[in-house]
C-alpha cells in the first residue's frame, strides 16, 4: 500500500493549483483541514480558512466522506480537488 499521494488542489479565487502529498492513512476530515490551513499560508490575500471549507473531488464534484482515508477511497497520484 502506498504511504502518500498526490493531491492537486485548485484555489478557485486565483485559479492557481498545487500539489500536496496526504498520507494514506489520514482521514479526509484532516486532509481537508490541512489543506486549508496551508492553503490560508500560501495565499493569505485571497483565501481565510474558516473551517467550514472541504475538498471536492473535481472529476465527480462529490464530497468525500470525512471519516474515510486516502487510502480507503483509492485516491491516486494526480487526482485533482476544489477547494468549496
């Protein structure tokens, strides 16, 4: 099993992507959170991280579930996210 994968992750207010590695085992609640919060230091002039944002899965536009990890879900490297 892989230890991480490649998350693309789009900032819709810049329109901007980047590339984060999520450890397999971490659930999609604190990957989305982590996201975020790095989001909100990369680009503090147009992104706040409230904690209300999440991921979106941009090939399906689904939500994943929050308690389900990476490696549950069979993310692969590459796989494109919204930031919502």
């Amino acid at each position: 099993m892989k230890s991480r994968t490649l998350f693309c992750v789009r900032l819709p207010a810049t329109g901007r992507c980047y590339d984060f590695w999520v450890p397999a085992r971490l659930c999609m609640r604190e990957a989305s959170q982590l996201i975020c919060q790095a989001m909100e230091s990369l680009e503090p002039e147009f992104f706040c991280f409230t904690g209300q944002q999440t991921l979106m899965y941009e090939r399906t536009g689904q939500i994943q579930q929050p308690e389900a990890t990476v490696a549950q879900i069979g993310f692969v490297n590459g796989d494109r996210f919204v930031i919502i």
